[in-house]
C-alpha cells in the first residue's frame, strides 16, 4: 500500500507547527511595575517577554565587545533590580539617561541570581518577532 502524499503533507505541517510553537519565546506581560519580572525571576524563567517600568539606579559603561549594548541598572520593585542590555547597534542610545528617571520597557527576560537581565529592547531586524522598547522622557527607542 502506498503512502498518500496529501496525509505525509498534512503530518509534516503539523511537525513543524508543534516545533516552530515550541521554539517561540515565552510571553509574561504584566501591567504592574515590577509583576512580571518578579514572577520572571521568582521561578527562574528565561527567554520570557516582560514589559513594565523601573527607576534608574545606576548607569554602567558601554559593552563595547560585539555588538555594543548601552547598560543600566533599573529598580523594578521593592528591593529587585533588573540589569538592562539595551543594543545600540539597532536601536538609538537613550543619551540623556541620569540616575533616578523613570524608563518603561519590552525586552526579553534573562533570569540570573543578581535579579535578571532585559535585552532585545529595540526591533527585530530580521522582521521575525515584534521586538521590544525603551520609553524615557516621552520617546520611544526601538
């Protein structure tokens, strides 16, 4: 008995829809300042889509090694801070960062003991997911 194509196609289709599911981040959204980036770090989640806000409590030196990433440490709540990976290869650099702003984000969640780290704060530029952001003083950088 001979295989039916259109039944091999359709069982492929499906593979690959099982893998491409599994092989997308995780979304973790949370309206509250610090929610889902503590839920994040509290069960050592990684590669989890977080969007919130936090206070600035101190700008690091540039990673300048690969692509360059502007650094900072955010307060996102009671006691937990969050290191940002903002990519200035794709996104423009936040210049007039100080110490106590207030920034807004979507990035990507990297659990860590220290409180974690939010990257993929700007675009995708392969066009594959929608990317992420930072908001300071009314503008966006993506």
């Amino acid at each position: 008995m001979k295989p039916n194509p259109s039944i091999i196609l359709v069982i492929l289709l499906l593979a690959a829809l099982v893998w491409w599911e599994g092989s997308q981040p995780q979304a973790l959204f949370s309206t509250s300042a610090g929610g889902a980036v503590a839920d994040a770090f509290e069960r050592q989640l990684s590669d989890v889509w977080v969007e919130g806000e936090g206070r600035v409590v101190r700008l690091l030196s540039d990673d300048n090694e690969g692509s360059r990433h502007q650094r900072f440490v955010l307060e996102v709540g009671p006691e937990h801070t969050v290191l940002v990976a903002h990519n200035i290869d794709l996104a423009p650099r936040i210049d007039a960062l100080g110490r106590g702003d207030v920034v807004r984000f979507m990035g990507e969640f990297v659990w860590n003991e220290r409180g974690g780290i939010i990257h993929w704060t700007h675009h995708d530029p392969q066009g594959r997911q929608a990317g992420g952001w930072l908001e300071h003083a009314d503008r966006r950088y993506e």
